[in-house]
C-alpha cells in the first residue's frame, strides 16, 4: 500500500504593522521547505517475486522580493532538491534497482497580493527558472548509469495568506500549471546520447507538502 506524507504549506510573514505589509518598498525574505516520503508493495505471481519501493524527497527553496509598487513583489529564488528511491525484492530484501537525483535552479518570479480584507489576502505568482541536475540509476548486476540534466522551467502559484496576528500569516498554496523544457545527456560507449523534453504538470492532486517562512521587513520610520 503506498502512504504518502501529507502536511500543512505554513508561511510565516512578520512585518512592523498590519497596514503596511503589502505596501510599496516592503522587503519579503524567506522560503519554503518541502518533504515527502512512499512506501508501496505490488504483489508479484508465481513467475515474480513481490517487490517493494520506498522514495524519500526534500528540497528547500530560499527566496526574497521587494515590493516595487503597492501588493506587487519582485523577487529571485534559489533552490536545492534531494530524491532517492529503491525496488527490492521483498522475500530476500536483494535490491533490484536504486534512483537518486540530485537537482537545483536559480529563478525570478513576481507575484501579486489581491487583498479580500484586513486579514486575507489572495495571490497569484509566476516564475522562471534555470534548473540543473543529475539522476544516478543502479540496477541489479549492472553499472550505474549517470543522466545529466538542463533546462528551462515556468511556473505558477496560486495561494491564500491569512494573518491571525500582526506578525505572523498563514499561507496555503497550489501549483495550478508548470513547464519544463529539459535537455538531458547520457553516456553512451564513447559518446552520449542526448535527449529534450517538454512536460506539463500540475499540482492540484493535494501530494505535496511543504513548510516555510517569510519575514516582511520594511526600513524605519
């Protein structure tokens, strides 16, 4: 059975008054963290053994914006992200084959505060970025395999922040849409073989969990 780790997207925004944290030349600076975890078991037949996988994913994605107009921000982000999972035979415990990716992007985005009252606010935000990375695979009795990986990825957000208190919000966010134009290359006998892709995505299936902060900070008075 495949379980998969479901928790809260809590951002917290600490600005010196409720009134000005969406007001123009108001500095955003913080992140998110993102962690999930699968287990699953697939029965096998007379012919197969029963096999089990497991992943465990993080990433972590700092961020600042600067409020160049009244709940506009502009910002740039960094990101790092670590995924492994396994298939093994669950009668001997053999391991059948391994995957681990190491990725990372370095991005722009804007978004856009549309205040519903005092306390809630809507927003809307969209990104691009440069992502790199690499994706290692093991099989069994074989030579690792290692991918590289290259490209260009477009994102999109859409959330609502809450602010309970005059310093701290809450936020929950999905992705609706995201693209991703990637080159990949693999070492093929004495060359590489190269490979592009085009994928689309979504992210409203409610899988992914992820924590994070902000501090809104503006200059004195």
């Amino acid at each position: 059975m495949k379980k998969n780790l479901v928790s809260l997207l809590l951002l917290f925004l600490i600005t010196a008054s409720l009134s000005a944290q969406t007001e123009e030349g108001i500095w955003m600076i913080g992140g998110q963290v993102s962690l999930s975890s699968g287990n699953n078991l697939r029965i096998g037949s007379a012919n197969f053994p029963d096999t089990r996988s497991t992943s465990n994913t993080y990433a972590i994605q700092p961020s600042i914006g600067y409020f160049f107009k009244k709940n506009w921000v502009l910002g740039g982000n960094i990101g790092f992200q670590s995924s492994n999972s396994t298939l093994t035979n669950n009668q001997t415990g053999a391991n059948i084959n391994q995957q681990n990716q190491r990725s990372g992007q370095a991005g722009i985005f804007t978004r856009k505060f549309i205040p519903i009252n005092e306390q809630v606010f809507f927003h809307l935000q969209a990104g691009v970025a440069y992502t790199f990375g690499t994706f290692e695979t093991i099989q069994f009795e074989n030579n690792p395999i290692l991918r590289k990986n290259s490209g260009i990825s477009l994102n999109t957000r859409a959330g609502i922040t809450y602010f309970p208190r005059r310093w701290i919000a809450i936020e929950g966010a999905v992705n609706p849409l995201n693209y991703l134009f990637e080159i990949s290359k693999t070492p093929q006998g004495t060359g590489e073989r190269k490979e592009r892709v085009h994928s689309f995505s979504t992210g409203l299936n409610g899988n992914f969990l992820s924590l994070g902060f902000n501090f809104f900070i503006s200059k004195p008075r």
